[in-house]
C-alpha cells in the first residue's frame, strides 16, 4: 500500500466515525509534521491558515485522545 492509500484509508476511518485511538495518534504525529513545517515556511495567508487549522484538528484529536 502507497501513502496516498494510506492516508485515504486513514481518512475513511474518521469520516466513517470508525478511528481507533492508534489512528488519532497517527493523525496527530502526521498534523504535528504539518504544522512544523507551516510555522517554517516565509510569512503568508497560506502559513497563518495551514497552521490555524492543523492547530485546530490537533486540539480536537488531544481532547478526543484523553476522553473515556
């Protein structure tokens, strides 16, 4: 399987409401990359975006990892 199967299988299981807390650990080390590399680009509404929303999803993928 190729990354881009991967991550379209990974994405299946969350819009399915299917992913298991080891794929929301996968999802938060892939945002977490992300947004790494957002903060390292030049200033621009693409970096303040990118890095707004992964920052988002990674709160949500936190409070979803600690929750019962």
């Amino acid at each position: 399987m190729d990354t881009n199967q991967e991550f379209s299988a990974l994405a299946d299981k969350f819009e399915s409401g299917n992913a298991t807390n080891e794929d929301r650990e996968m999802a938060l080390r892939i945002l977490t990359n992300a947004r790494e590399n957002f903060s390292s680009m030049p200033d621009s509404e693409e970096k303040m975006t990118g890095m707004l929303e992964t920052a988002l999803i990674i709160q949500q993928l936190n409070m979803e990892l600690k929750a019962p």
